[in-house]
C-alpha cells in the first residue's frame, strides 16, 4: 500500500500523536505534529537502537521500541503497513508530569512511613493474639502498606526518570551470574503461583556495568507482568545471550498477550488501563524503561492479542559502556595492579571529593518559595561555580589518581 502525500496529510495531520511514514529504510513523510521533531529523508537506521533490526519488524506484530530523536529517546509504536512502516510517537509534558509525580511520591510517603513505623511497635504487641480475624486483617494492613511504599518508590524514580536523574549505584557485573542468582527467586515466586520457568543461560561470564538493585527490580516486575497475564500451569522462558557488544535479556510467555490499543499506551506515563485490576499503580513499565535506559540499553517489546508477549532488554557491554556511562570519551584508564600493602586491591587511600554549594539569600528565597531542586542547582553552578562529585570524580579518573569502578560506585547519577 503506498500513500501519497496527499493521503498522508489527509489520514495523519489531525492525529494527536505525531506520526512517520517509513518506506525502503527512510522517513518519506511527517505529519504536522511531527514537524521539527525529524527532518524527511532521514534513514531510519539512524534513529533506531544498535540492535533493532528493521526487516524483522517489518515482518513482526505492531512493536514498540526506543527512537532517537533531536529531544532524545522516545518510545515509538510501529505499525507495519504492507512493506512500510508507520511510526506513532507519544505525546505529553514531561516536565509537568515529573512535578506532580515528585509531589505525589511526596504526599504519600511522609504519611505512610509514620504509619509504618507505628505498626512496626503495635505488630509485635498482638502477634500472640489469638484471634484468627484479627490476624489476617494484621496482615492485609501489613502488606498493603508495603505495596503503597513500592508504589511511591515507583512514583520517585519515574519523576526522576522524566527529568532524566533517576540514581543509579553502578558496580561491575558479571550478568550470567547475576541472572543465575535471580533464576533461584523468580523459579520459587513461579512454582508459588503455578507457572513453569526455564532459564537458559550462557557458560561465559558477560561483565558489564550496572545498579544490582534496579535491575533486579525490572526483571522482577517483568516476571510479576508475565505471571498476572498468563494462566496456571504456563511455561515461561528467560534467556540470556550476546552479540557482539551488546547483552540481550528475553522474557516469553504464551499468555494473553496485548491488543494494539494496548501495546500502544503499555510505556506511556500518561495513562494506564483503567478496567483490570492486575495493572496495580500502572507505573512498572515506564521506571523499567527508564532504568534500561539509564543504563545506555533499550527495551524492545511485541505481543500479539491470545499468543503472548516476548520482552527484550538489551544492555551495553565492556569497556564502551564504561565510557558511556561516565559521558567522556576516556582513552586511557588507570588501574593499580595490587600488591600486599593494599591487599591485592590497587588502592593506596583515599582522597576526598567534595560536592559544596553555600546557602546564600537567593538559595534560602528559593528554598522558601518551594523551588524545583534543579533551579537551585543551576543557580549554584552559574553563580558559584559549584561541581557535581561526578564531575569532580571524573577528573580525578582522567589523571589516574581513581578509576571508573569508584567514581561509579559514589558519584554516578543517570
């Protein structure tokens, strides 16, 4: 099916997503609201994340995936069109999103860390009680405060996410052995809802940098989606191998699967779906696209409606990402070989590195009026020609007095 302009501009421009045409591998068409955001003729491949592969989805169910535009990573929708594809990209207002995020993360939690700590000394005064309807509403008071508190975290990093902070603590990792560990927990949570799971892992060890926690968060909230939609008794897969440069993570399941409408909105932080009571606070897709992408990878999802859903994670690999993830391209990295005065480590002390900023009368106005940290990051940075650790951390890596591994560990925020 091939569109002219005429029909494209008829069909599209009164859309409320901006919407591409791509037809033989470029952009050939751009719909009103999509103006500004990527010029026409401009090859796809140079949009697309190092391992999307565009015949395969072409070939595929309608997909989303990350594209790189001129404002940054956005997570497109793909629609194959008869051997074109049409790319429908989100809409909404991140900065104002991340505010109400922040203040709802905010309202909720200062409450409900009082509540938590009130229970944590009444709990243990009627544990020997022996009322069995006391003890189960104990119970369901204790864990709804729980999913509460996991809901606010949610809510904190997808604030953070949109404003592109989201924390990260990075330490090298070895991934087959990280995975295997995580295999032990995820196969015990399956056998207790009634689903198999089968794990393939590689023999080699694949190093890369990474947050231990958060990552182990996505892969639980991805296995925690899988089990919801999928019905007792059903098989499902994880694997892990690699190619090249880049570590490929994989989920399936033969579960419900999404509709399109679904697959749509399934990493919008704008809406959720409002009639299934499995969807939770609705937040566990975009925090793990934002993780993902925190840690330089990308997330690639396609499902089809009865046939179950299939969830790539793609993570970055060996030295490349070491320079990534510190935003300088360091040639050459110094490392202490270790000796017995320093217990094989190849440290020989420590040096402190200092992140100051002074609490002038314009920062105390700003405090007062409840303005945004990063306005009063700017302000110190401009006017007081205060650096963040990392930056510090980093020079100190270029002259080898540290290395990537420590910066970091302390210092690194995505």
């Amino acid at each position: 099916m091939q569109l002219s302009p005429e029909q494209f501009h008829t069909l599209f421009d009164r859309a409320a997503q901006p919407v591409l045409l791509v037809q033989d591998g470029v952009i050939t068409q751009c719909s009103s609201r999509a103006e500004g955001l990527i010029a026409p003729g401009s090859p796809i491949r140079e949009l697309l994340p190092p391992d999307a592969v565009l015949q395969e989805l072409i070939a595929a169910a309608p997909t989303v995936l990350p594209l790189r535009l001129r404002t940054g990573y956005v997570t497109a929708q793909v629609q194959p069109l008869e051997g074109a594809l049409l790319l429908f990209l989100p809409v909404g207002d991140d900065d104002a999103c991340a505010s109400a995020l922040s203040r709802a993360a905010q309202a909720v939690s200062a409450p409900l860390t009082t509540l938590l700590s009130a229970s944590g000394t009444i709990f243990p005064l009627l544990a020997d009680v022996e009322d069995p309807l006391l003890q189960r509403n104990l119970a369901v008071l204790s864990r709804s405060c729980y999913q509460l508190l996991r809901a606010s975290e949610n809510l904190g990093d997808l604030s953070a996410a949109l404003r592109g902070r989201l924390p990260l603590s990075m330490e090298k990792t070895d991934l087959t052995d990280f995975l295997d560990d995580f295999s032990q927990t995820a196969g015990d949570l399956c056998l207790q809802a009634g689903r198999e799971l089968d794990v393939e892992l590689p023999q080699a060890p694949i190093y890369l940098w990474a947050d231990r926690r958060q990552l182990r968060r996505v892969l639980l909230a991805l296995l925690s989606n899988a089990i919801k939609f999928t019905a007792p008794g059903s098989l499902l897969r994880l694997t892990l191998t690699r190619r090249g440069k880049r570590a490929y993570l994989r989920l399936t399941d033969g579960g419900e699967g999404m509709t399109p409408e679904v697959l749509t909105s399934a990493f919008s932080r704008y809406t959720q779906p409002q009639d299934d009571p499995r969807t939770g606070a609705g937040f566990s897709l975009p925090v793990v696209q934002a993780v993902i992408q925190a840690h330089g990878g990308t997330i690639l999802l396609q499902s089809q409606k009865d046939r179950g859903t299939d969830v790539t994670l793609t993570l970055p690999v060996g030295l490349p990402q070491e320079q990534a993830l510190l935003g300088k391209d360091i040639t050459t990295i110094k490392r202490g070989t270790g000796c017995t005065h320093c217990n094989g480590t190849g440290y020989r002390g420590r040096i402190a590195v200092h992140e100051i900023g002074t609490i002038d009368r314009n920062i105390r106005r700003m405090i007062s009026r409840g303005a945004e940290i990063e306005e009063i990051e700017a302000y110190a940075r401009e006017q007081q020609g205060m650096r963040s650790l990392k930056e510090k951390g980093l020079e100190l890596v270029k002259q080898g007095v540290t290395t990537p591994e420590e910066l970091l560990r302390i210092a690194y925020y995505a």
